[in-house]
C-alpha cells in the first residue's frame, strides 16, 4: 500500500512539474509574442515601409551583412520601398542625398552609434577610441584641434617626398612583372600577378612612410609576411556582422578577458595586428627623439613630437598613439581599396584607360613631369585623371553599410513619416551613388566625363548636385583627411604610366610563353571595406610535392552512369513511414531541412518542383528565386555535412566488427564508400567557389553537431538513423532535380556552357562532350539516388544480421537486385523491401 501510495504521490509530483514547466514555455512565448509586437509597432516607426523581418529583430540586417551582397541588398529595398526604409526594429536607412550635409556635417548634432564600439581597439583593457569612432563630441573635438592643422593640403604637400620611394619601387615591381629581361638569353616565365594585392602593399607602405618615415616593408618583400592585412581584414569582417548587433561585442573582442583568454593561446599573439602595429608605433616614440628629420619633410610623428614640445598644451601618449594607430590602419586600407577600385575601373574599361595614358603620355613627352610625378603636376597636366578617380569611387565607395547617426532631441520629420529620438539612421553610399535622379539614366557605367564642367548651365547644375551626392569621402563630421585623395592621384598618375610602357614589352615574348597578365580580380563582396580574394587552386587544391609521385588517384573508382540512366531512372520518389520509428526519422529530416533552407536561403518554387519531380513530388512549395551563388552555398553547406553519416555508421560498425572479433556482411565498405562520394561532390564544388569566413563557421558548427548527433542515434537504433539518411537523401535528388530545371528553363545563365572542374571530370569518367556543370549536377543527382536507395534498403533489413545486399552475389542472377550501377526497371520505389533482397 505504502507503494502504491509513493508511486502515486510521484506520479502527481510528474504532472504538476509538467504544467509547471508548460505554463512556464507558455509564458515565455507570450512576453517574447508582446515584445516582438511592441518593437514592430513602435511610435513612429511602424508606418516607415521596409521588409517585414526587420520590423521585429535584427535578423535581416545580420542577414544582409552575411550575405556578402549589402550594397545589392540595400539598392533593392530602396527601389521597393523608396526614399525612407526601416532595416532594423529601430534602423532607418535614407537615401535622400540632401540628407547628407543633415546627418554628416560638421555642425551635425547626429551623434554615431554603437555600431562604432566594434572598430575601437582596446589599449591597457581600456578602449582606445579615435576620431573616427568616437561618439562623443567633445573628445571628438578635442582629437581633432590637434591635429586639423597637419591634415590640410599644404602640409600634405609638404609630405610628398616621403612617399616618393615607395612610388618609385612599386613602379619598378610593376615594370618587371611586366616586361620580359631585356637580354633574350635570360631565362623568362611567365605568370599572373594580382594587381589587387600589391596595391594594397602599396597603400600600407606609404601611409607607413608618411607616418613615421618607415614602410611596412610589404612592397619589399612581396606578400602579407606580418599578417597586418589579413588581421585587418578578419576586425573589418567582425566589425560589419557584430556590428548590426553591438550589444554583442562586449562579451567578445570587446571584453578585456576574453581578450587575455586569447592572449594566452600559443601564437595568437603573434596573429594579432593590433598588438603588432600598435608596438610598432611604441618603437617609433622611444626613437622620435634621436632622429634627425628635414623641417620640410617631417612625418606625422615628428609633427606631433614638435607640437608636443612647442605647443601650450601637451598631448598625452594615448592620444598621440590614437592619431597613429587611425593613420596606419584606417587610412592605409580605405585607401588601398579606392586604389583598387580605380585600376580595376581602368582595366574593365579599355577606352578611359587609352584616354588617361594618351593623356599622361603627351605630358610625359612634353617635359612636364618630374622624375615622380607631384600632387600639382598631376592636376594641372593630368586633368582627366581626377573624373577617374571621382567616377570610380561612385561606383565602388570603400563602405558597403550606412554610416549610422542617431536622431537627436526633437526628432526628425522626413517624406511623411516622424523618426523619434534615439533612432538610428544612416545613408548608403551605394544607394545614393546610384540615384539616376541625381547621377543620370546610365547610373551603372563607368564614364568619367559625367563629372566633366562646362559653361551649360544645366550641366552646372546637375555637377553641384552630384557633388553634394557624393558619400564617397564622409567618414565622420570631418571629410576623409586628404592624404587619400592626393596618394589616389599621385600613385594613379606614375603607377598608370609605367603599366601603360610595361604593356609595350622591350623585346618579343617567346611564342610559347605567354605575356604575363595583371589579373583583373572581381570587387571583393565584404561589407566594412574590400579585400583581395583567396586563390582557390593554391588553397584547397596544392599542387603536390612529393618529387616520386606524379599524381595519386582515387581509393573508390566511381561505377560510372550513362546519361540515359540518369535522365530516365532517377526521379524524386518518397517512401511512406510506416511506424514511430519511420515517422521520427522524417520529423527529425524536415527540422534539419528548415534550418538548412535558412542558414542558406533557398526554398522551392512551385512551377519548376513540378515539372522537375513529377506527379509524386510535394505540392506545399513557397516561391523563390535562386542564383548560381545561392546554389554553390547550398550545396558547398550540404555536402559538408553529408558525409558524416556513412563516416559515422562505418566506423561504428567497424569498431563493433573488432569488439565481436567477426565480420560486418559487407556493410562497412558500402557506408565509407558513400562518405567518400559526398566528399567528392564537395570538393567539387570547392573548385567552384569559396565559401565566406561564416559559411565556413557554419558547416563548422554543423559538423559538429550532426557528428555527434548521429553517433548517439547509430549507437541507439541504427535502423532509424538509415531511414533518417534515406530521406535526407530524398531531399538531395530534390534539390539536385531543381537545379536541373533551373538550368533547362535558363535560369542560371552563367552555368550554360560551363565545364566542370578537372576533378569532376576525372572522376566521374565525364566523356568528350559530356562535361558541363549541367552533365556534373547529373552526376550528382545519380549518386544521391543511389545513396537513398542504400540507406532506405538498409533501414529495412536486420542491422545485426543480414548482409549487405549491394555487394552480394545471387544464385539467380536473371533477377533484378541490389548493385553499385543504376539498372534499368531494376526497383519500383526509392528503395528495396527486405524480402525482397534477403
């Protein structure tokens, strides 16, 4: 009785902690119901249009800073919703240009926002804010009264010869790229050389010699050898993602500790460029002193030091620290992404460049030139350039996001609708660039001579308005400090020049070497600012070099499939659950597959799903629009992950096979065998493209996740975690069948035509004529099928007991069964019965 009474009183105690635990799921939902409603809702802002997530969260605008296509992305929502569109529960993006000198003038009281937290390095476990991330005006004001007098024209002048060298040294590495040896019997290879890059170079080593006299020495030795850039490059990318949710970056590279964490960390130390560049700087200071400099040629710290000495007020290491550190980082790569905007506009562009070297050549032979070209030589005799420069900057401004401002006191009042105080606001560069309004009809084309001045006064007009249009150059309430503006025609003026002379080889290239070529890089898609982009050849795929081995080939040879079979055999087919077991497994399948469709944006359109999958295939489709893009990160993020489960399955039954001391039946082969397919489908599409620094974090975590996942689930039921895979694999011959479609209807145009990689080609057996990613995703598409057919057939069977029917022999072999091949009539159904086969 005394039991049954325990067991009784435990039984009410489950019940009441279920409602317990119910009521309370039941109240989050709620309170997180009414704050999401609130925000959506709030005063002023729930009548500004916008796309409907970013009314409730910041998702959308995290989103469009992974996605790598902001600029894109926010010209879109602008020719949707117009002049004024709500990004974020409380962001505000303008595109109305006479806006700019309201947010960003000088005597603007729009103060910047958090999202400057996330460019401020921390000196001493303090922030060290500078004069471009500040958000207080009076420090503000305080940076720049010491320093506004070293950043005007005349004393940038004053600094040319400074940077003379490093122009004459980077117009030599040009010249030698370019041009074979001069003496025919000199050995001469060809190769590509990334313009890109040693622009870049460039950049950092002369604002590095106009900083303290000294370069960074990339132009010398020819690559990031400090790892400066790419460690830039990584605080860029962070600041653009942590950047859309700030409250965040207290808790990462903002927190003192976790800084010290990473400090820790064998080599990080020497990973960090901060530490690197601000211990240059250090040096630097303790050496001011006992330097000898020329009054006229004085760089940047001895200007400081100077006026440290002579000024009546005295400016605190910190500071002079501060102004440094914002010169050798912030300026070199603003300006070396306006570099290589402008050469890779040139090179795009065979006219305007023929029409600047015309123009710098008849200077060049008129004697008007000094042995580097100067900052005056170039605007006086070198006119065209600077609508260049001006052009190539409104296509390709250096920031992909709005700059954000907070509303003041009293609000805003703008096309209709009222922006209270504290909302964030800010205009894109890349919206306003392209306002056909204000830049003409043919907004996307480069054409220098849109900025050219005549006496019409219309044109006058319309060259006033496009000035005042222009973003390219607001970085804070000051303009950009000149030095980029007067680098950007020095270094285009000589660096054009010689690359002009070098396209004239001094003597005949060999017939069977080809001319060296300035690879024309594509814009790079990062959100804060542009970077050069990995090869992918010298990343993923090195060339080997093991002197005795010329090539190693696959341990797997792929069976090989006709193009009959995989047109007519493969097909989407759903195998019906038929127990808890079954219907787990596709519960489990369809989560994974909405996470997946999020974290890659994609989903099915209704008209393709059906002629791509027949009668059987599902009806319940959302509409969608894909890019040869959207489907590489689909399928880069999904083969990443696929070939978990055969790995894991045969590992585990191999490990079983050594505790039991007795054989598998053959299943180990066929799981490894499967792994090592996806993986090959993989780095196929690895040649393809590269996935970004957050793909990469994903199909990180995803792996991690999955592995784990599908260990327990083997260990647990290995029949449910085959039929897990089999309709995993379902979805993949979707997917693949919808690519298809895409491709037949023209849809991918930059596919058509295309041949699939080397490693496709070989392994595959892809014949002549047969070799285009179209024939590759049919491949794919069959190795899927198969996959599904193996996994729905093993899910049927006995796990401990049947053997493997995919590489079993038949007594009567005039029957259809299991195999490696794709046969025809060989199964009705997406796979086989277990009687059927055993």
């Amino acid at each position: 009785m005394n039991r049954n009474s325990n067991a009784f009183q435990g039984f009410i105690f489950s019940l009441v902690y279920l409602k317990v635990i119910a009521i309370s799921c039941i109240a989050l939902f709620l309170a997180c119901a009414v704050s999401y409603l609130r925000t959506a809702n709030k005063p002023g802002l729930r009548s500004v249009p916008g796309p409907r997530l970013a009314r409730y969260s910041n998702l959308w605008r995290l989103r469009n800073a992974v996605s790598g296509l902001a600029p894109q992305n926010f010209q879109k929502v602008h020719k949707t919703y117009g002049k004024v569109v709500r990004t974020g529960p409380n962001h505000i993006s303008i595109s109305d240009p006479s806006m700019i000198p309201v947010i960003y003038g000088i005597s603007s009281k729009y103060l910047k926002s958090a999202f400057y937290d996330t460019l401020t390095p921390t000196l001493e476990d303090k922030p060290l804010y500078s004069i471009f991330s500040t958000q207080d005006p009076k420090h503000h004001r305080a940076l720049r009264s010491g320093i506004a007098q070293k950043y005007s024209l005349s004393s940038l002048l004053e600094r040319e010869p400074l940077a003379d060298e490093v122009t004459q040294s980077f117009a030599k590495k040009m010249r030698a790229f370019s041009n074979p040896p001069l003496d025919a019997s000199q050995p001469y290879t060809a190769k590509i050389v990334d313009i890109g890059e040693w622009l870049q170079f460039y950049a950092f080593d002369v604002i590095g010699s106009i900083t303290f006299s000294k370069t960074f020495g990339f132009l010398d030795a020819g690559f990031d050898y400090t790892r400066v850039i790419e460690g830039i490059d990584f605080g860029l990318k962070y600041a653009g993602l942590i950047g859309q949710i700030p409250s965040f970056h207290p808790w990462l590279f903002g927190s003192p500790m976790l800084q010290k964490i990473i400090s820790y960390i064998p080599g990080a130390e020497k990973k960090d460029p901060i530490r690197k560049v601000l211990q240059m700087i250090k040096d630097a200071l303790g050496t001011v002193d006992t330097t000898s400099k020329e009054t006229s040629h004085e760089d940047f710290l001895t200007f400081l030091q100077k006026q440290n000495e002579n000024g009546s007020t005295k400016m605190s290491q910190k500071d002079m620290m501060n102004h440094l550190f914002v010169n050798l980082l912030a300026g070199s790569d603003t300006t070396a992404i306006s570099l290589r905007s402008i050469f890779y506009f040139l090179m795009k562009n065979p006219r305007t460049l023929s029409k600047l070297q015309a123009e710098i050549f008849a200077a060049d032979r008129a004697g008007l030139f000094s042995e580097t070209i100067t900052y005056a030589e170039a605007q006086k005799h070198i006119p065209y350039l600077a609508l260049v420069i001006k052009e190539s900057l409104r296509l390709h401004p250096a920031v992909a996001l709005m700059l954000e401002r907070i509303v003041p006191e009293g609000g805003l009042t703008l096309h209709g609708h009222y922006l209270p105080a504290g909302t964030i606001v800010g205009i894109n560069a890349w919206v306003v660039h392209y306002d056909e309004d204000v830049f003409g009809d043919h907004v996307h084309e480069f054409r220098p001579e849109r900025w050219e001045e005549s006496n019409d006064p219309v044109n006058i007009e319309q060259l006033k308005r496009m000035e005042r249009s222009f973003l390219a150059d607001v970085h804070g309430n000051i303009k950009t400090l000149p030095h980029a503006n007067l680098q950007h025609q020095r270094a285009h003026a000589r660096a054009v020049a010689h690359l002009s002379l070098a396209a004239r080889p001094a003597r005949p290239v060999p017939h069977h070497a080809a001319r060296p070529s300035l690879q024309q890089q594509p814009l790079s898609k990062r959100q804060f600012s542009t970077t050069t982009p990995p090869q992918l050849e010298e990343k993923y795929f090195p060339e080997p070099k093991h002197h005795l081995i010329r090539t190693t080939h696959p341990a797997w040879e792929h069976p090989g499939f006709t193009e009959e079979q995989m047109r007519t055999n493969i097909r989407f087919e759903h195998r019906i659950p038929e127990d808890m077991s079954d219907r787990f497994a596709l519960f489990l399948m369809r989560m994974l597959r909405k996470g997946t469709d999020i974290a890659t944006g994609y989903s099915h359109d209704v008209t393709v799903a059906a002629t791509a999958t027949g009668p059987t295939a599902p009806e319940s489709t959302k509409p969608y629009k894909m890019s040869e893009r959207k489907w590489l990160i689909r399928f880069i993020f999904l083969e990443s992950v696929a070939d978990v489960p055969g790995m894991v399955a045969g590992m585990l039954r191999h490990l079983r096979s050594l505790r039991r001391m007795q054989r598998d039946n053959g299943w180990i082969e066929t799981l490894l065998e499967e792994a090592y397919n996806e993986r090959m489908h993989l780095l196929t599409f690895l040649k393809m493209a590269e996935p970004g620094w957050f793909m990469k974090l994903m199909c990180l975590g995803a792996q991690g996740v999955f592995f784990n996942s599908m260990f327990l689930a083997y260990l647990i039921s290995p029949r449910t975690a085959h039929r897990f895979v089999g309709y995993l694999e379902e979805e993949a011959v979707l997917t693949y069948s919808l690519v298809l479609a895409d491709l037949e209807a023209g849809k991918l145009p930059k596919w058509e035509g295309m041949q699939a990689p080397d490693i496709a080609i070989e392994y595959w057996k892809m014949p002549e004529g047969k070799r285009t990613v179209k024939d590759l995703i049919l491949y794919v598409r069959a190795d899927e099928a198969q996959h599904r057919e193996v996994n729905h057939t093993l899910g049927n069977l006995k796990q401990e007991e049947d053997p493997n029917p995919f590489v079993s022999t038949y007594f009567d072999a005039g029957k259809p069964h299991p195999g490696k091949g794709i046969k025809k009539g060989e199964y009705n159904g997406p796979a086989w019965e277990g009687d059927e086969v055993i």
